[in-house]
C-alpha cells in the first residue's frame, strides 16, 4: 500500500471524528436510524455508509474500535476500506450537531372500569 499525502491523512482522521461522534450518541439508541443530523435548520439522517458500516458489524465492538484509544487502527482499517472495498473516506463525513429523534407514533390510552357483575 502507497504512503498517504497529508491531505490524504487529513481526510481520514476527519473521517473518523465523524464516525466516533455518531459511536458517542449510539449509547443512548441502538437504532441508527434515529440518529439525526441537525445542519442549518434541516435534518438529515446520518450518512448512508456509516449505516452500512455499522450494519456490517455489532455495536459494541465499533464502540471500542472507534475511540481515541484505537485511533491508529481504526484509520487503518478505513483506509484498507477505500484502496480494498473502493469505500471513499469523505462517505463518511458530514457536519452539524447530533440528536435522537424518536419514531413519533400515535397514543392510545385505555381506561379501565369495572363491571357492576364483579363489583362487591
């Protein structure tokens, strides 16, 4: 494999900020489809390769993959990605704040009463 420009480099480290965000909020759902990206007054899912990504493997272990921690090991796996699998780093990039949005559905409430046969 060729050595990266610093560009290139770049590219990939942000690339990895913006997927350890999305790994910081998958705390609070599992269900990434939840996860929204706040820019400029839209919302926008997040990016559709961070959901293969994440469908690609369990939660947990691209929670510890994707921290600071590992962070030389989890650029190296995006760029095995890029030269092997043609997954472009910029993919995964997107800005604007994070939030969880859950399903809005209706709700119904019952009430209960009881019947005057049962009644004391």
């Amino acid at each position: 494999m060729r050595e990266l420009t610093k560009k290139e480099t770049e590219v990939f480290r942000v690339a990895f900020n913006c997927i350890c965000r999305v790994v910081a909020i998958t705390h609070t759902t599992t269900n990434l489809f939840e996860i929204k990206v706040f820019n400029k007054r839209e919302t926008k899912n997040i990016p559709s390769s961070m959901i293969r990504l994440f469908s690609s493997d369990n939660l947990s272990s691209i929670q510890s993959k994707f921290c600071n921690m590992n962070e030389k090991e989890a650029i190296d796996s995006l760029v095995h990605d890029c030269f092997n699998k043609g997954i472009q780093p910029n993919t995964y990039i997107f800005s604007g704040l994070l939030g969880v949005q859950k399903v809005k559905v209706h709700e119904t409430t019952y009430e209960h009463t009881e019947s005057s046969r049962y009644a004391a």
